[in-house]
C-alpha cells in the first residue's frame, strides 16, 4: 500500500478546524486532495499542489505519519487540538467530519492534525536550561573579598560588627507590571510576594539596609503604548530599622497595574540607592522578582553587568515567578552576566523559600569567598537541576497526553466505522510505537542533560579548590575542605 504524499496531507486541513468551524473540514479536505476520497492517491495534479500550498501558508502544518524517531523530531507541524488546547468534544466534531474509505496512513495523519505535538520545538527544553556563569559568581565574590582587605572597616563598622551586626545593603526589584496581578493558586502573584517579603526582611540581621523598588507600577495608555512604564520606577521602602507600621505602609502601596515591564530602567535606578549609602555598607546585593522579559527597549543582562562591575560589585540574584520558558532563558541572563542565582519557580509557596535562600549570604560576609562561591555554586547547580526535572516532566506528561488522546480518537473512529479494524489496529501500533521512541529519546536527553550540569559544576569545585590552596596560608582550618564534602554528599 502506498503512502499519501505529504504535499497532500488531509490532516493539514483538519488544522482549520479552530479557525473555519468543523463544518469546513471536508470541503478543505476536498479541495486540497480532490473530491474522490478512495482516490485520492492518483490526485497529483499541479493544481491540487498549488491549492494545498496555499492552505499551508493559512494553517499551521500538521505532523506528518512519522513513526521513525528522526523524522518525528524535525516535524514542524502541530496539531489543532493539541497540548493545553485539547477539546474532547471539538476533536470528535472533527472526526464526525472525517471521511470515509482513508488510506490508514491517511487517517493517521488525520489524527495527527488534531492532536499530534511539535516535538521538534518541545525538546528545546534540555537545550534552554543551562546554568548561570559560576566562573562569574566566583570572580564577583573574589573582588568583594579584595575590597574587604583592601579597606579595613572603620570605627564604625567595627562597632557594628562586634555587636555581631551585619552592615550590608539587600535592595529587592519587584515587578508591577500587569502579569503579576494574574491568579497563582488562588492568590494573586502580587499577594504572594508581598507576603514573602514581609515573612523573609523581618529574618534580615540588624544594621542591614534594606531597600524595596517596584518596577511596572505605572499603567500603559493601551496595549500599544507604555504609557510611563517605561520612564518610571518607585523606591517604596529604604531603611535600617524594620517597624511594622512603615513596612505595612509601603506593601501597600505595592500592587500590580496595568503597566509595561522596564526592568532596565529598575536595575539603572537601584544602583542609585545603593550608591546612596555605599560609604556605610561593606557589601550588597540584589533580588530581582519577575515573570516577563523587559518591554522597554532596554539591555537588562548588560545593566546588570556594569552593576556587578563597579564599585558596587552587586550580583543580581533572580527569581523568576511563573514565567514560560522562552521569559526565563533571558531573564537568566541577568543573572549569569552579574554573578548572581538565578532560581525558577512556579509555586507560590515556595517563593519565601527561594528568598530565604538567597538572603542568607548576609550571614556570610566573613566567609572565604572560594568557600562562599562553593556553597553558591552548588545552589544554583540545585536550581538548574530542579529547572530542567520541571520541564522535562511536562513534556513526559504531554507525550503520554499525546498517546491516550490519539487512542482514544482512533477508537472513536473505528466505532464510527470510519475505519476497517485491520486499519484500527495498525495505527494502534503507529501510536503506541511513536509514543515509546518519542519517550525514550527525552529520557535520554534529560539524563544527558543532568550529567553535564553537574560535569560542569565539578569543573568549578576544582577551580575553587585549587584557589583555595594556592592563597589559604598554611596551618589554618580547611574549611573548604568540610564544606565540599558535605556539600558533594548533598549534590548526588
């Protein structure tokens, strides 16, 4: 039996479905491959051609019947009903339209055209997670350790210190825009922050000076123009002392418009309030909260790293909450071009979580940096690691989605005797045989994926453990040594 050429695809035209109505479907069908459906193979004329053509540049390409994993992998198409947008009831309207007397291939691809995945863009998931530059967190922690040898703290800060108070600078960049008003199990993106706030700077050790600027508050004029967005940024909250009432006062204040997101401009305007009180701080950081890319022409990544630069040296540590993952593999990037973390989570709450531990490097200021870089490595190792599990468990789940809706469809149409039952069983087997290559070929990518993250997160322990020992003098505990060890124990 031969295969229908793919510039025929019937299925291709079942893709209108979403745009035409299901009633469409076999007039498309007709007219790209020819009114006799039983003879639809000896349908070559050029004119068919140029009519198919023409219906592809309006639809989106449906998957072709590949059950070959090389070909499954480079398929462009997408079916109509696939992944978030799987509608029973529509998908059976579509097949109620399906003709009778197909070619099984033909009817494969039917299937396909309604709910066949795009593998080829969904296993870009172990290509995009990648993790930050250690080599940059450990240079930014080296220059901070060389301006704290460099400038002995003054009286004042020896004070400071002897009471055991730590004098740091933490400012936290907060996106307003409109995304952040959107639901999260319940509560408002926007909620949740406010109250991870509240819960982690009431923990922040004395002495810390604490600023609050939020990013996006001004609404845009419409959904072409920024309207201000992109001009402003406010400072909410700076102080030493945390007081309920000044705190309580400010968070509510903080809440999310209808605004652009100009996180550009947030990190430009936050160098400012550190540099406002540089001469009182011996070290600072940053905590950028996000979901969404900047919208307002700025160059985030490269802010950051002139930030990082000074004589400032703020990493920017982000968080990104619930963004997709075409957002965070360049909201990451302001991360890895400062020598911050970069940590993804879609929980909320988990966000007090994920603040708790980028805020605990307060602690640590007169830690050896090589033991302090370690410890930083190994949590961003954590992330990327707990990043690409995410994602490599939802594609698992939408390849099964895949396999028990396209079975369940060519069960439909058998009971419609659309279809003979040798057919019925055939593309059975094409279903059940596409899901297991498609299936193997991710588990495989997630394992390699996983083992590079951590090849390349040994590489940076050794580095460390070789600055350790060229500039540690002699005879003095090797608490780098304690900390890799109970660090690797961690990471396995």
């Amino acid at each position: 039996m031969r295969k229908l050429p793919l510039k025929q695809a019937i299925c291709v035209t079942a893709a209108t479905v979403l745009m035409s109505g299901c009633s469409t479907v076999v007039q498309r069908i007709q007219e790209t491959t020819g009114n006799e459906i039983r003879k639809v193979e000896e349908s070559k004329a050029s004119a068919t051609e140029i009519k198919s053509k023409q219906v592809m540049k309006e639809i989106d390409a449906s998957p072709g019947p590949y059950t070959k994993i090389e070909d499954i992998l480079q398929d462009p198409g997408k079916g109509s009903f696939s992944g978030n947008k799987y509608n029973q009831s529509k998908v059976y309207q579509a097949l109620d339209q399906m003709p009778i007397g197909l070619e099984r291939d033909a009817a494969f691809q039917y299937l396909l055209g309604l709910l066949g995945e795009n593998y080829k863009q969904l296993v870009t998931v172990y290509d995009d997670v990648e993790m930050v530059d250690l080599k940059e967190q450990a240079r930014v922690l080296s220059e901070i350790a060389k301006d704290h040898q460099a400038k002995p703290p003054t009286a004042e800060q020896a004070a400071i210190q002897a009471g055991a108070v730590k004098n740091n600078q933490i400012l936290f960049l907060v996106d307003a825009s409109s995304s952040m008003g959107k639901d999260l199990q319940g509560k408002s993106k926007m909620e949740w922050i406010k109250g991870a706030l509240t819960q982690v700077t009431k923990t922040i050790p004395k002495g810390t000076q604490v600023h609050v600027r939020v990013f996006g508050k001004e609404g845009g004029v419409n959904a072409k123009d920024p309207g201000e967005s992109c001009k402003n940024t406010s400072l909410l909250y700076s102080g030493v002392e945390w007081t309920a009432p000044v705190w309580s006062k400010s968070m509510n204040q903080l809440e999310s418009k209808e605004g652009w997101n100009p996180a550009g401009l947030a990190i430009q305007e936050g160098a400012k309030d550190l540099s406002a009180h540089k001469e009182k701080s011996r070290e600072n950081r940053v905590v950028l909260i996000t979901d969404g890319v900047d919208k307002c022409n700025a160059n985030p990544a490269q802010q950051a790293k002139q930030l990082s630069d000074s004589d400032l040296h703020a990493a920017i540590n982000v968080i990104s909450f619930g963004s997709s993952l075409q957002a965070e593999k360049q909201i990451s990037s302001i991360a890895g071009q400062s020598g911050g973390e970069f940590i993804s989570i879609k929980d909320g709450e988990k966000l007090t979580q994920a603040l708790q531990s980028i805020t605990k490097e307060i602690r640590q200021m007169d830690t050896p940096w090589q033991v302090r870089a370690l410890e930083k490595s190994a949590k961003t190792l954590q992330n990327t690691r707990e990043q690409l599990k995410d994602g490599h468990q939802s594609l698992s789940e939408t390849t099964k989605n895949e396999q028990e809706h396209l079975q369940a469809a060519n069960e439909y149409i058998f009971n419609q005797s659309k279809i003979e039952k040798t057919d019925y069983e055939r593309i059975g087997r094409w279903i059940d045989q596409r899901y297991e290559q498609v299936d193997g070929h991710i588990k495989k990518q997630y394992q390699k994926s996983d083992k590079k993250l951590r090849k390349d997160w040994l590489t940076q322990v050794d580095n460390l453990e070789k600055s350790w020992d060229k500039t540690s003098p002699k005879n003095t505990p090797n608490t780098f040594a304690e900390k890799k060890t109970e660090i690797l124990g961690d990471a396995k």
